[in-house]
C-alpha cells in the first residue's frame, strides 16, 4: 500500500467518524424540535384554558362589585389588577408561540408560521426593520430632489412612485410580522401605511397630461419634504427607545413609530412644527386635486381619488399628533403632583 493511499485512508476514516457524530447530533436535534413542538402546543392550551378562567373570574367580579361593601370592593379592584397583569404575562408568553397569522398576512403570504422563537431574533428583525426603513428614506430623499431641481421626464417619476408602493407594502408586511411577534404598533400607524400603498399606487397610474403637470412639482416637494420629516423623525425615536430601553421603560420589541408617543419633550417641540407643516400640506394637496377635479378638462379619476386620500392622511395625521401631545401635556402634569 502506497503512502498516498494510507493517507487517503485515514482521511476517510476521519470522515466517517464525523459523519456519525453528525447523525447523532442531527437525531438530537430532531427530537428536541419534537420535544419543543410538545411543549408549545401544552402552553398554548394551558394559556387558553388560563385565560376562559380569567374571563369568567372577571364576570363574577363585576356581578359582585354591584353589591358588595367598601372593603370587599377594595379587595375586588385587587384581584382585578391582578387579572390585568396576569392577561399582560400571558401575552407576553405568547410572542414566543406560534401564531395563526392575520387576515393580511394569510392572504400575502399563506400559512406560513412568522413567529420568531427567541429573543436574538426578535431584536435582529426589529432592527433590520429600522435600518430598511432609514435607508429607503433616504434613498427617497435623494431620488426625490433629482426628479424635482434636474429631471422631469414621466418615467423617473414612475420609478419614484413605484418605490413608494414597494416601500410602503413592504412596510406594511414587516410591521404585520413585528406585530405578530409582540410589536405594540397598532391603531393609525398601521393604516396610515395603506393609505399611502395606496396613494403611491394611484399616483403611479396617473397618465402623463396637463393635469399631471400642474400637480407633478407640489406632490415632488411634498415628497421631497416627507423624506426629510421622517429622517428627523426616526433619529428622534430612536434616540427616544435607546434611553428608554436602558432605562427599562419600555418593551424590547416597540417600534421607532411607537417611540414618538412618549417621551422627550425637548425633542418633540422641535419636531411638532415639522409635522404639522407636513400635515397641513397634506390638506393643501387634498384641497388643490380638489379644485383641479371641478375643472372641464378632468377626465382623469387619479385627481379625485388622490385628494381623498390626502384628506384622509391629514385627518388622521393631525388628530394622532394632537392626541399624542395631549397625552404629554398630561402626564408633565401629573409629575409634579405626585411628587
């Protein structure tokens, strides 16, 4: 037997030790994933028999707090506040289970389990979420000031809208698994993104003409202006999660968007000017496709259907932005009475 050949031998058996030691580890790990799927369906049920108890322990609070005296309502309002928190827990126990995705998701994206099992995952598709947003900002940004000071061709600005379309759908599919996951995103931030999906859309099918024309630079401004906005917007909020984070006051898996609702002050009035001048500009491009739709020569459904779609950006851009300052308002208030 040659030296070559011995050599080639003992390769081969080194191999083969590897390769058996490769089978036992991938049998192990086949077990513990069935041993992991066990474990995940007993604590969902035990969640869902957890919280039938709950609600009907809730009911019977409610029917005895009708009649009951002063210190057994004291010891009522107790268990009910342990009620809440233990609903809070067994949500938070539920981020880490799988999920039957939501309307949108199914239709999107089937059946598909989304959930993400563990914590390092959670905050690795979070922030890569953040960084997605940041980044196309910017690039909308950019594309934005070419197409309104250098060019003006229609197919630039289709490219421009179609980004917006892709940018908001995606947006909107991201967040729908961020919520699957435990994301407290929720109520207009959500539907704000159709709306704009939608505007985006309708904008990309506007046929090149005089009416097109007399919009193209105010909606390229606006846009312009937009991008600028939402750069400031998410190093403000993130600037907000990071401190509060630290601070553990607030969930691991809140949202950039979310971190405009609660903190930093100082911030937040250098912010509110830009948000409401974007806001009323909004109403102002709601109210221009309006008269540019009474004129003869309209022919085009776009103006129509764009401007209610402004308005309704506008609408609830500005009651949310009211609401979240109210709630601030609120509790700078109540800091100096407690204390």
């Amino acid at each position: 037997m040659s030296q070559v050949l011995s050599e080639v031998l003992e390769e081969w058996k080194c191999l083969e030790e590897e390769y058996q030691k490769l089978q036992e580890t991938h049998k192990m790990y086949l077990q513990k994933l069935d041993e992991i799927s066990k474990l995940q369906n007993n604590c969902a049920t035990s969640i869902s028999h957890e919280r039938k108890k709950l609600q009907d322990t809730s009911r019977f609070i409610k029917k005895c707090s009708k009649r009951s005296s002063e210190e057994d309502s004291k010891a009522l309002l107790e268990l009910e506040l342990k009620i809440k928190t233990q609903e809070h827990v067994f949500s938070e126990m539920e981020a880490f289970l799988p999920k039957k995705n939501g309307l949108y998701l199914s239709l999107v994206l089937g059946n598909v389990n989304v959930t993400l099992f563990s914590k390092q995952a959670k905050f690795a598709y979070k922030d890569e979420y953040e960084k997605f947003k940041l980044c196309l900002t910017i690039i909308l940004l950019l594309f934005s000031f070419i197409c309104y000071f250098f060019v003006s061709y229609r197919f630039l600005d289709a490219i421009l809208n179609f980004l917006l379309v892709w940018y908001y759908c995606t947006l909107t599919i991201r967040e729908s698994i961020l919520i699957t996951n435990g994301s407290r995103i929720k109520g207009w931030w959500v539907f704000h993104h159709y709306i704009s999906a939608f505007l985006s859309g309708v904008m990309l099918t506007w046929p090149d003409g005089n009416l097109y024309k007399m919009f193209r630079n105010q909606f390229l401004a606006y846009s312009l202006y937009q991008s600028f906005v939402q750069c400031l917007q998410c190093y403000y909020q993130s600037g907000c999660l990071y401190r509060l984070r630290a601070l553990g006051e607030r969930h691991n898996m809140d949202l950039t968007v979310e971190g405009f609702q609660s903190w930093m002050w100082k911030g937040l009035t250098f912010l509110l000017p830009f948000l409401f001048f974007g806001h009323f500009w909004q109403l102002f491009n709601s109210l221009t496709l309006f008269k540019m739709a009474q004129l003869p020569d309209c022919k085009e459904g776009q103006v129509l259907m764009c401007s209610f779609c402004f308005l309704i950006l506008f609408v609830g851009n500005f009651f949310t932005t009211v609401a979240v300052v109210r709630q601030k308002l609120k509790s700078t208030d109540q800091k100096p009475k407690s204390m």
